[in-house]
C-alpha cells in the first residue's frame, strides 16, 4: 500500500507502547481469543461433524486452524484493520464513519454502508453476550474431570463467576488490565509449554504448519470441509473485540503483544492438542484439560476459569466504546459515561449496557446449560460482523485511502472469500440455537435505525413552525421587548430558525436578554476536535448570536467549558451570567406520513427514557430552564 494511502488513514495515536501498556492490553484485548483452546478441538471432533481422530483429520483440522488465525487475524485485523482506525479509535462504528466519508461522493452507498456498519454493530451486541456464556462455562466443565457428581454445580457457580465480573466493570478498563494482565501472560506461556509437551511427544503433528494439509482436507471431504469451518471459527473468538478496543490501548502495543505472545502460545497449544489426539484418540473428549499431567488438573482449572472470566472483558469493554460512538453519532439514546481513567481518554464504563449485557449471558448459560450447546450455537453474529467489517474496510481502502487497486483488490477479495465461507458454515446454526444473537443484534438494529429517523422526523416537524432568524430579528427592531442582563443560551439542531424555548419564553415572560445565544452542537464523524476547530461564532446585531460547537465521536461534551474558552469581547458566558433553555420534546404518535405507528410508539419510549441534555452536556443544575413542546409524529 502506498505511503500517501496509509498517512491519509489515520494519524497516530497518543499511546504508548511500554511494557506495562503490553500486559494491560494482553488482559484486556486477547482475554477472549486466548482462551478459544478450551474449547475449539473439542467442538471439532464432538462428533456431529464426523471429523476422524486419525492422522489426515487431525493435521487438517490443525492446518486449518493454523491458517486461519495467519490470515484472519494476523493479516485482516492486525496488520490491516487496525491500520482502518480513525484517528486513533477502533471499532465498527469508527469504521462506518470512514466509510461514510469515503463514500460522501455516493449517497446511495453512504446510505447502504451506513446501514451494514448499525447491523454489524448490532451482531457485536450478540457476540459480546455469547462469548463470555461459552468461555466461562468451558473452563468450569473442567471440573467435571477431577471431581464426580459435580455436574448439576458447573452453571450455578459460571453464572455467580460472571456476574461478580460485571459487577467489577465500573472500577474502569485500566485498573482490570493491571489486575487481570499478569494472569493472562502467565495463562500465555501455560499454554505454550502445554503445547510444547504435547508436541515433543509426537512431532510430526508440525506437518501441518503446510497448508496444503487444509487444501487436501477441503478436497477429500468437500462438504464437511465447509461445515468444519463452523467449529474452526471458535479459534477466532475476539478478533473483532481487538479492533474495538484499540482506541483503549493504541496500535502498537495491541499488535507487538499478538506476534511476540498470543500468536505463539495459542498455535503451540493447539499442536499440543493435535499430538494429544493423534497419540490418545479418547482424548478428544476434552483434549485441552487431558493435555495436563494429572497433578496440574485442577491447578489448570483455577487459572482457565480466571482466563475465562478475563476473556469476557475484551467484548464487553468493546461494547462500551462501540455504545459511546454510536451516542455521539446519533443512533444510540444518550446515556450517562463514566469516565474510568483520568489519563486515558477510551477507557469508560456505561452502566445500561453493562447490566443490559449481564442479564444476556445469564440467560444464556441458563438456557444453553452446557459449552458444547453454546458453541453449536455461536458464530452467526461473529462471522457476520466480520464480513460487514471487511465490506466497510473496502470502501476505505478504495474510495478514501484511493490505494493502488492491483495491491488492493486482490487482498480485499481474499479477506471477503475466507469471511463468506465462514459465514455459510455458521448459517445453519440459526436454527441450532444462534438465533438468539442474531435476533438481539435485529432488535438493536430496529432501535437504532428508529432513534435516527425519529430524531430527523423531529427536527422537520420543528422546521414547519420555525421562524426565520433574520425576520424574528427585524420584528424584535419594530417592538423591541424589555432586555435583561445576562446571557441566555438556547440549545438548537437549527441555527437558522429561531428556537422554540426562545418563543414560548419571551411570550410567557416578555423579555430577552441582552445576549442571546442559539447554540449548536455538532458531533464530527472523528473522534476528537481540535482547539482551534471547537468554536464558531457569528454575531446578528440586536445582541444575538449563533454559536457551534464541535465535538468528536469520543470526546465529552462539556458545554459550559467549550462557550468559556470562546474567545470574543462582545461575548460573557460567566457562570452566573449566563442561563440555559432547553426544549424537551413529547412524541404524540399521529396518522401523519413519518414511520410506522409501532416505530412510533418505540421512539417516544426511547425519548422519554434517554438521558436529558442537561446531563449530557454538563450544564450546571441551577442554571437551566427547560421548556415542553409536543410534537406529532
């Protein structure tokens, strides 16, 4: 890829790649992909594929394995995707608003890009509740091979383990990479020397570092070659949480901690496990815990549960940045976000999601019961997202980055074919239980696209009784009300039409401040605004003006701190000068063209139920009047 293409993708962000930024990603980032051993063997040979525990399937299943984690995650997501960061932040949502730039010349596919990148979010919602259900319950199964009669306890105590993990999540992402980083480097070289004892017993396991083990396994059995894919996606659970989470962490320390660790501590083990299987066919049963020596049983079943609890943070702090991208773009109701780290800007806890994604995966590993029913059920929503990332990443690639096409095309038709076989192999699993995700990601999609629209339909319904600024001005020279001093800043979407707050106040009260601001705030499709790009004003005499601040995707939006830092005479946003109007909508669902009656009645409890302005913005308390206005839908 050219330089030119790479420099326009994105500028570098401030992270720093020190050894204490590489644990603290290693905890976070590659929790879940990390512990994917525990399970993906065993789901393989379970039998339903009929996948044979003889030297040809295990050396393809290996090889395929092997491959997939090089390509799929080395290659799209570490070496590419990450690069497809804007400014700094990862993410779908991060993506979708490149491509939207990208295709700013197209509306037709800005629009059909706009819509995969919601649905793609959507799917991560499901895969973020799926994925800590199979992880935990798949390291507490190994109990079931140290102690008899213990089975009726493994979902009661994954359920206990997996609520105290949730309810650790508002102590911030930094402090749970401190805490559980060291775990999970130590859980990284376990799996190696495991891998590596494995391997020394039989190593010619090693074959099937050649891929032409994985070709020959698609050749002789081409129907089940498909479908095996639909286990072999479990070695990729979190590829796509380790782009989500990049704007915690940074580029750098996510991509080193991959090559020089995981990389090497997951291929070894998964040799490990092949050796295992080609030297003890019964192993298959549960290859991963019977690679151990018998003393290290339990030992090893304390650390993956601990793995496992950790590997559910990757997903759902990837959620939390994923919800606040798409608040501040617009399709998500607002929310209150804490900011868990003075120093880290990505690093935030958002307690409606958290809660939200509990009671998910309780209901999962209560439903499901077992690993095994869970990962028959598990991949839809994950290969889905990854397909709709690598459509989105094209459109940057081809439209905004403009990179030379004879590199480009090739790379990006490779990445769309191995995601596609995927995502056929894990199709059939709707119907084995992976609806459950892909239904929750086809309800958030619905609120979204709901939220946006309505949101729109509001601002034009406003629009057909607004009054034009410049003639509200010439009236107020012919009947100048009574001015009181201060400052009055109304918040509007139109800074062209005069507010309705301002209406019903100078009817209501008969008066005007002497300064009278219309306020706009506008989120940026990047994450964050320069100093010198936050402000605009522009004065209209008669002591009004029209005032627009800009804010990233991933920036607070402090309104009071932006309008002090305005620099201008004529202007004084003093704390106690200075009041607040807001207007609050109610939606009253109506037979006028807008959208469906049933949309309608969704928006208004979402409206209803959103964070109000006056939170979101930080206005202070007692400086804020907010003003009703109802609003056929």
């Amino acid at each position: 890829m050219s330089q030119s293409a790479v420099a326009a993708s994105h500028s570098e962000p401030s992270h720093t790649c020190s050894i204490g930024m590489l644990v603290a990603a290693v905890g976070v980032v590659y929790g879940d992909i990390g512990t994917s051993p525990l399970y993906t063997l065993k789901e393989v040979f379970a039998g339903h594929y009929g996948v044979q525990a003889n030297a040809a399937g295990v050396l393809g299943v290996l090889s395929l394995v092997v491959w997939s984690l090089l390509w799929v995650v080395s290659i799209k997501y570490v070496l590419f995707i990450l690069r497809a960061d804007n400014k700094g932040e990862g993410g779908i949502m991060a993506l979708t608003a490149l491509a939207h730039r990208a295709a700013a010349r197209h509306q037709r596919l800005g629009k059909v890009l706009v819509l995969l990148g919601l649905f793609g979010a959507a799917l991560f919602y499901g895969d973020s509740m799926i994925t800590p259900a199979v992880s935990v319950l798949s390291a507490v199964e190994g109990l079931q091979l140290a102690f008899d009669g213990i089975d009726h306890w493994v979902v009661p105590l994954a359920v206990v383990l997996l609520v105290a993990l949730f309810l650790i999540q508002k102590h911030g992402t930094a402090r749970i990479g401190k805490l559980f980083g060291p775990i999970m480097v130590l859980w990284f070289l376990v799996l190696g020397a495991l891998g590596i004892h494995g391997i020394v017993q039989r190593p010619e396991v090693l074959q099937a570092l050649n891929p032409v083990w994985a070709v020959r396994f698609f050749v002789v059995h081409p129907g089940m070659g498909v479908a095996i894919l639909g286990a072999v996606v479990l070695a990729l659970t979190g590829a796509e949480a380790l782009y989500a989470d990049m704007g915690h962490f940074g580029r750098k320390p996510i991509a080193r901690a991959w090559f020089l660790l995981v990389l090497p501590g997951l291929v070894l083990n998964y040799f490990g496990q092949g050796a295992l299987i080609l030297d003890n066919p019964q192993a298959v049963r549960n290859p991963f815990y019977l690679l151990a020596p018998d003393w290290a049983l339990l030992p090893m079943v304390g650390l993956a549960t601990l793995a496992t609890i950790i590997a559910s943070q990757a997903v759902i702090s990837g959620a939390f940045s994923l919800t606040r991208q798409a608040i501040q773009l617009g399709y998500v109701p607002r929310m209150f976000i804490q900011h868990t780290s003075s120093e880290e800007q990505g690093q935030i806890y958002i307690g409606m999601v958290n809660w939200a994604l509990m009671l998910g995966v309780v209901l999962l590993v209560l439903g499901f019961e077992s690993s095994g029913a869970l990962a028959a059920a598990y991949g839809v929503a994950v290969t889905g997202t990854m397909l709709i990332t690598t459509l989105l990443a094209s459109a940057v690639v081809l439209l905004l980055w403009r990179a030379p096409r004879w590199l480009a095309v090739p790379l990006l038709l490779g990445f769309l074919l191995v995601d596609s076989l995927f995502f056929a192999a894990n199709a059939p699993k709707i119907v084995q239980g992976g609806a459950f995700p892909v239904i929750a990601g086809v309800v958030l999609f619905v609120m979204m696209t709901t939220w946006k629209r309505g949101r729109r339909i509001i601002v034009e319904r406003l629009d057909e009784t607004a009054l034009p600024l410049e003639s509200f001005i010439t009236s107020l020279q012919a009947q100048p009300p009574h001015r009181v001093s201060g400052t009055a800043v109304f918040l509007t979407a139109r800074p062209d039409a005069v507010p309705h707050a301002l209406l019903h106040n100078l009817l209501h009260n008969q008066v005007l401040h002497e300064q009278v601001v219309l306020l706009t705030v506008v989120f940026a499709d990047e994450p964050r605004v320069s100093a010198e790009r936050r402000c605009e004003v522009e004065a209209f005499g008669e002591g009004f003006f029209r005032v627009s601040l800009h804010f990233g995707f991933m920036e607070e939006p402090d309104v009071p701190l932006a309008l002090s830092r305005c620099q201008r005479a004529d202007l004084d946003f003093g704390p106690m000068r200075t009041t607040y109007f807001l207007s609050r909508e109610t939606v009253i669902a109506s037979k006028r063209m807008g959208m469906a009656r049933w949309r309608e009645h969704l928006f208004a409890f979402l409206l209803k139920n959103a964070n109000s302005n006056l939170k979101y913005f930080q206005l202070p308390l007692n400086r804020v009047i907010e003003l009703g206005t109802q609003v056929e839908m």
